[in-house]
C-alpha cells in the first residue's frame, strides 16, 4: 500500500507515541523526514535521532523528550499544508507559531527550515507543518 503523505505519517507516528507515553518511536525513513526529525532535535522538542539500516529504506529511531514522567517537550504536531490543500506562504507573510514561542517548518528552494531562518535568508516555500 502507497502512503499519499509521508509527512502526515510521520507527525502521527510521534503523536501517537507521545499520547501512549512512549520513550521512542520507529518510522520509516527518507530523506524529508530525516530533515525533520533533524529540525525538531536542533530546536529540542526531541531527545535523540538515530538512523538504523533495515535492508530497504531504513528506519529512524526517535527518542521522544520528557519533561517529567507525564510532560512531553511537544504539546501540538500540526499539518499545515496538505496534498489536497497546499499552502505556500512568501518571505513577508512566514507566520509566528504561539507568538515565536513554536516553530513553522519551511520548505524552500533552499532545503527545509524554520521559519526564523527562512526570515532570515529572505526566502518562503510550502508551510509544511507547525510545532509548539
């Protein structure tokens, strides 16, 4: 079976395993969603990121980040741009998640980004998801 949105998939993977209080989770791998398992460990809402090789595509292991045994470090995971539904914003329009207090994902001609780099560079793209 085909997965229409890899990028969904992944968002409900660690959603998923955050609501079931889970320490890791597997999914698996590609090269946009290693960017944004990479993205969300750079801004620290994930503990750890760890490729391992399966033979076909491989699988990243995520290690989910806990703030006490109840508290995880993401409170929301959202999809904001959809195959059905894209949304692309420019270089003046990036929006502000929770007032710079959670970060929009950016994909731009230059690579996924936040969207304070993408402020940044002076560049826009498809608004891929929001975390916060």
């Amino acid at each position: 079976m085909t997965m229409t949105d890899p990028v969904a998939d992944f968002l409900t993977r660690i959603r998923n395993a955050k609501q079931a209080h889970f320490d890791t989770v597997d999914i698996p791998s590609s090269k946009l969603k290693k960017r944004l398992a990479a993205i969300l460990k750079e801004e620290g809402y994930i503990e750890e990121v760890s490729f391992l090789d399966d033979g076909i595509n491989g699988l990243l292991h995520i290690e989910l980040k806990w703030m006490d045994s109840r508290t995880n470090a993401i409170t929301v995971l959202q999809r904001e741009s959809r195959p059905s539904r894209r949304c692309y914003v420019n270089s003046q329009s990036l929006p502000r998640v929770r007032n710079g207090h959670g970060i929009a994902i950016i994909s731009t001609s230059r690579g996924l980004m936040t969207d304070s780099t993408a402020r940044e560079l002076g560049v826009g793209g498809e608004y891929v998801c929001s975390v916060y």
